[in-house]
C-alpha cells in the first residue's frame, strides 16, 4: 500500500471509531493495524493512532485483543500507550508485547512486575533483556517457576542483591539447581555456595568452573563471600570441648596424623571419636567445625575428596575414610573406590580453590 492512499483513509477510520457495531469495530481494528503499518506517520498522526487504537482495544474481546498483542509485539514503533495497555491486560493477552516489545521501557515494566500475577512475571522474565531493577522485583515477588525462568535467561541481569536472594531460594527447590550453577555471571562464592546442595553433575561443574577462575576473579569472589558469610550454624557437640583438648595435645606431641583421623573415624561417637575426627579434619583442611560436620554426617565424600586432595593425601587414606564413613552401606566398597576414581581425576587446584570458599564460613566465625 503506498503512502498517500493510507493517509487518505485515516481521517474515515478515525471517525468509524465511534460505531456501535462490535463487528464493525473489529474490522476497522484490523484496518487501522494495517494503515499503521502501511505508512509513513507524522508524530501526530503517530498519536492519532495510538489514541484510537487504545480506544477500540478497549471494547474488544480477549481473542482480539490477544491477536492485537501478537502482531505488535515485535514492532519498534509500536505505539507506546498501546503496548502499555495491553502489557497490562490479562496474561493471555499481555504475555507477547511483555516478552518481545522493545517499547516497553523499565518504568513500564516496573509497574507490571509490581502489580501483576506469575504468568506476567514469567513473560517479562524471559525477553531478551532483563534489567537488574526489573530482575530484582521478579526474585523478590515470583514464584520459583518464575524464578527459573529468569534464571534460565542469559539476558537477564542481576544484582548482587538479587543473586543471594536467588540462591538462597534455589538451594531449597532441586528444579533450581541447574538453572542456578549454569548462570555464567553467577559470582564464584554464591556457586559454590550451591556445592552441597546439588548432585554430583553439578557439582563437577562447580569443581571445573573453579580450576579455570581467573585468580583475579577469585579474589574478587572471596572478597564478596566473606562479606555475606553467616555463622549461625548450629550449636557444638557435648565433647566438644573435651575432644578439642585432646586433639591439640595430639598435635603438640605430633601425632596427629591423617592415620590417626582414620583411628578417630572407626572408633565412633561413644569414645568421642567422631567429634574427634571432626576437629582434626576442620584443621587439616582449615575450614570450620559445622563444615567439616556437614561433609561428614551426610557422607559427602566427593566433598570428603576436596578435603583430603587439598591436603595431599594419598589416595589409600581417603578410600579408608570412605570405607569408614559406608561401613552401614551393604555396597559400601564399591562405591568408596568409584569416589576414588574421582579422587585421582580431581586436580589438587581445583581442590585448593574450592576449600577457599568453604573457609570463608571458619574466617568468619573467627571474626
């Protein structure tokens, strides 16, 4: 259609506007969308547009509406107050323009994500860019399906804010985890907060992304973790006290050995071995006691191996302290060799740089 004929029409489509008939209405809909895009506009003919369609939208159906939606969703010269009104509608109307519509600005999208219900959020979680300002309501105010959603969208940014607040709701719902590990602006120390949560994947993962970090960017990432780390942890054991007495003299005489760990280990909780262990291994791998606990009391043996290959154990003693830890598992053997496998393709500084962020929880218990 060539310019002039579509400006000609205008002021007829304009004055159809008021007509009662719903048939009518809808069809002078779906011309004036086809005038709009069509021509050639002035700024006010831009608005005369805008102000007539906002108009006649009002009064449709949803499908009309929702078909509306669709095809101005993608347009960059969309008028403004359209989009607005239909980002605003109900989901199956606002879900296009509030995925793709690069009209909506942020202010826009503020109001919706504030207002709005779950099937709003999730569509503004998934446009292709996603500001910190926005990103932050949607953690604050959806659900973990929205949640996943924006996590699982590489345009949407987060703020520091946002991403604690999105991992500490993703350690608790395991249909998060991935989508949280596999965020590559996700900051080192909120990663590995993920470690003992996740399976083994992904935890392999956290392991890989570890040895390849920027030494830079760890410290970085340290710097960040310690300013957040909590130390509510939990209350020590009766023996605490006791067994930590013991230990020092242990070390003292030199004798605290990893083949005395081993010795703590069998001998279990009723001679105070195991707090005993405990202790010994929080200070053999300079983390603190609730870590070492953790590792220990859900036989976290991949963690375990973190622990031993960053202390240069030999293989032997960490497969004994997997033995140990399996002793009430009738397949106990065969899974402590298959962790072996994985201790001998575990790299001591992938080690290394994972046990830095588990001791930012012992470094601020000191503080």
């Amino acid at each position: 259609m060539t310019e002039a004929p579509a400006l000609s029409r205008l002021p007829d489509l304009i004055a159809l506007a008021e007509e009662d008939s719903s048939e009518k209405r809808r069809a002078l809909l779906r011309e004036l969308t086809e005038h709009f895009f069509g021509s050639v506009r002035t700024p006010a003919e831009d608005r005369l547009y805008d102000a007539v369609l906002v108009k006649l939208t009002n009064d449709m159906e949803t499908a009309v509406r929702a078909e509306l939606s669709a095809r101005f969703a993608n347009a960059p010269d969309a008028p403004h107050n359209l989009i607005r009104r239909l980002a605003n509608d109900e989901a199956a109307v606002a879900g296009a323009v509030l995925a793709s519509s690069p009209v909506l600005t942020d202010e826009d999208l503020l109001g919706v994500v504030r207002s709005q219900g779950q099937d709003h959020l999730r569509a503004v979680s998934a446009r292709p860019s996603v500001s910190e300002a926005v990103s932050e309501v949607i953690v604050e105010r959806g659900d973990d399906e929205t949640l996943g959603t924006l996590l699982r969208n590489d345009g949407a940014r987060l703020s520091r804010k946002a991403s604690e607040a999105a991992v500490e709701r993703a350690k608790a719902n395991p249909d998060l985890h991935e989508a949280t590990v596999s965020r590559a602006d996700l900051s080192a120390d909120l990663l590995n907060d993920m470690y003992f949560v996740v399976e083994a994947r992904l935890r392999s993962r956290i392991l890989e992304q570890n040895a390849s970090m920027d030494p830079a960017l760890l410290e970085s990432a340290l710097a960040a973790g310690r300013a957040r780390v909590a130390t509510d942890d939990g209350a020590l054991p009766a023996d605490y006290a006791e067994c930590s007495a013991y230990v020092e003299e242990l070390r003292a005489a030199g004798q605290l050995t990893p083949q005395m760990l081993a010795r703590f280990l069998r001998s279990g909780d009723k001679t105070g071995g195991r707090t005993s262990f405990l202790i010994a291994l929080a200070q053999m791998a300079d983390i603190d006691f609730h870590t070492a606990r953790q590792i220990v009391e859900r036989r976290e043996l991949d963690a375990l191996a973190v622990v031993c290959k960053a202390a240069d154990l030999d293989r032997a003693l960490f497969l004994t302290y997997a033995v140990v830890l399996l002793n009430d598992d009738g397949d106990a053997m065969a899974k402590a060799h298959s962790y072996a496998r994985m201790y001998a393709e575990l790299t001591r500084d992938a080690a290394l740089r994972t046990l830095r962020f588990w001791r930012m929880r012992r470094g601020a218990q000191a503080a």
